[in-house]
C-alpha cells in the first residue's frame, strides 16, 4: 500500500522492507532472468573507470558484436533502456532537413516517426496494416518516391509480432544512397540477425527481452559508413548524453570519462551475453524458433487464432487474437493476480484484440509453454 510520508524529519519511518511476488514474465518484456545473471547484478561494483570495468566493457563490445554478427568498431551499451538507444540512432544520423522514410506496421514504427520529428528531419512514411510486412519491392518504389537520407524499419515489430524481412534491403539502400536503421529490440539473441551482411547501418536493441537480462544497458551499434555522415556533421548532436562523438572516446581506447555508468547493469549483460555465447548463437536461435512453434501448436489446439501469417512471426513474440465476446484484458488480469503469470495486451491498433506472448531469453522453454496454455485454458473455461 502506499504511503505518504511526513515532512516531519525528527521523525523514524517503519516500512515493509520490499516484497515483489514471484511472476513468470511471458509478455512483451521483460523476460525473467537467469539465475546467474542475477548472481552477477548482486556483485560489488567497482569504479567506472577501474581497469577490470574497462575490461569487462571491451568483453561486452564484442560479444554484442558476436550476438549482431557485425564488426562495426563502434558497437556498445547505451546506459539506458531500449528507447534511449532507439533515440541515439536518430540523434546521432539525423540532422535538421534530412529526408528520413519510415517504414510504419506497427507502434514503434510511429515511435521512430516521432524521434526523427522532433530532430528535424523531413520524416515521409510507408505503412502496412498492423501485423503485415513490407515486399522488397514496396520498399524499391518507395525509395525512389522518396530518395531518403535514412530508412528506417523495425525488424522485430513488439505490438504486432511481425518480423520484417531484411534480405535485399541493404543493397537497396546502397543504390539508392540512403543508410539502413532497423530496431532489433525484439530479436536480437531470438532471431537470426545478420547486420554486416545485411548491410544495416545503424541498429538498435534492449537488455530485457531476447538477452534475458534486466532492462537498463542497450545494445547500439554504428557502422563506417554511419559514422562517416556523423562526422560530416556540420552542427553538435543535439543530445549530449546520446552523442557517440562522446561515448566513443569512453567506450574506445582513449576511455575518456562520460558518465557515470550502471555498473551492476553491466555486470548482467555481461553475463547475460556469456550465456549466448556458451550455448552457440545458431543454437539459441533454434531453441527460440522450436519453442515458439511449440506454442502456436498447443495454442492452436485450444482453439485460439494467430494475428501474423506463419513465414513472418516472430520466434520471441506471439500475438494471439482475443475471441470474440472474451474481455481480454480480465483474462489478462485473472492470469496476473490469481497465477503469477504475465502476458500483454495489444497496443495501438491492436489494443483490445490481441494477447502478445513472449517467450524470450531464459524464458523460452517448453516448461514454461506448458504453463501457460493450461492455465489460459482453464480461466477462458
């Protein structure tokens, strides 16, 4: 229950010392972590500047080069959540004037719009509905049309599950002189990726979903040619904090002082990367492929429908169509409060008609599918 506190400062203060309820986190994020990564967030921090952190920062540059299979030099932990390194892929490419097309089938396709917006981009959109993905050769005609500076899509779309295919799309963008910026939040160590021979530019990602890791340092990534039109600059990145002329000198070997970093946070990615990259990466994909196959089969089986056509789910994240004359989010709720088990609801267009289930990092087992299907079951029943 919450409290209000007195202003009185003679006076001592009882409180519960904090209790959370132990929840299975099978929505949009986060995802429950490994009990080593944990382990590794209840470590003592050293200083930002100690040597054995400054090790530790160089292990996590190139394990998350391993993880987006890239060799882009640039490549760190945004000390913030995934939006904080969605924005530092806008702020640091967009300056005022650029054309900047977005490729909007979802939530944070409108969220991109917004970033670039409000660094002055001339922001144009191509949409799909909501759970759809764009063709190569939409985006073909577009590019054309448009003749951006930046293209942006979400690779893994988390209101509608959808992943969009980037085979091609690198190439386009080199023919057409534009940079490729994709949002792998939902993907990245769930979802093939392949960012140097896709030809991405500037790419993005979060701690909490696929890396099954608490949410607070976020993967960001800039390749040459990126960081060539960020050099060209000819006015300061807008946002000091976000601004990779900066983070660069920390994270590089000049290791000049930034910001104080989130060094437990740190420690978790850390862990949480070693984890990948102890299981095999291919491996790790297939685990997440096999356990969400798993899911849409038993879901089916009680009778629920799938939003995304089958070539183009995600492997991390479903969305299951609410039937009709069922209060979703009661369900919801009734799942939450009476057994411990999260899922989402729908965002934006899809507010009120879809469920969306994650099965991410540590949580993507068959144990935990298992769970959850019977429970959902019995509460619809």
């Amino acid at each position: 229950m919450t409290q209000t506190l007195a202003i009185n400062n003679s006076q001592r203060l009882q409180l519960a010392p904090l209790k959370v309820p132990d929840r299975l986190l099978l929505g949009p994020g986060p995802s429950n972590a490994h009990p080593a990564i944990l382990q590794a967030m209840d470590t003592a921090p050293v200083g930002h500047l100690d040597p054995v952190f400054l090790g530790l920062m160089d292990e996590i540059q190139s394990l998350l080069r391993y993880v987006w299979q890239t060799n882009n030099p640039l490549t760190i932990a945004v000390s913030g959540t995934g939006s904080a390194a969605m924005e530092a892929t806008i702020a640091n490419s967009v300056e005022p004037g650029d054309v900047v097309l977005v490729g909007v089938m979802g939530y944070f396709g409108n969220r991109l719009v917004d970033m670039a917006g409000r660094y002055g981009a001339d922001v144009r959109t191509i949409t799909k509905p909501w759970g759809q993905v764009f063709t190569l050769e939409e985006l073909r005609i577009a590019l054309e049309t448009n003749r951006p500076a930046i293209l942006a899509l979400v690779h893994a779309e988390t209101s509608t599950g959808a992943r969009q295919p980037l085979e091609g799309v690198g190439e386009l963008c080199r023919e057409f002189g534009c940079l490729l910026l994709i949002d792998t939040v939902t993907s990245l160590g769930g979802v093939p990726i392949f960012l140097d021979e896709w030809g991405v530019d500037l790419a993005y990602s979060c701690s909490q979903k696929g890396l099954g890791c608490p949410p607070g340092a976020s993967p960001f990534t800039i390749s040459s040619r990126a960081m060539e039109k960020l050099q060209r600059r000819t006015a300061k990145v807008a946002n000091w904090y976000l601004d990779m002329t900066l983070l660069g000198k920390y994270w590089g070997p000049e290791r000049v002082y930034h910001h104080t970093a989130p060094i437990n946070l740190y420690y978790a990615l850390r862990e949480a990367l070693r984890l990948i990259a102890e299981e095999g990466l291919d491996h790790c994909w297939q685990r997440h492929q096999k356990n969400a196959e798993y899911l849409w089969e038993r879901l089916e089986d009680i009778g629920l429908t799938l939003h995304v056509e089958r070539a183009f789910r995600l492997p991390t994240l479903t969305t299951v169509r609410i039937p009709d004359g069922v209060d979703g989010k009661a369900i919801a709720r009734t799942l939450l409060t009476d057994y411990n088990i999260e899922i989402g609801g729908g965002l934006g267009e899809l507010a009120g008609k879809v469920w969306r289930i994650g099965l991410m990092g540590y949580n993507s087992r068959p144990e935990n599918v298992d769970r959850l299907v019977e429970t959902l079951k019995a509460v619809l029943a």
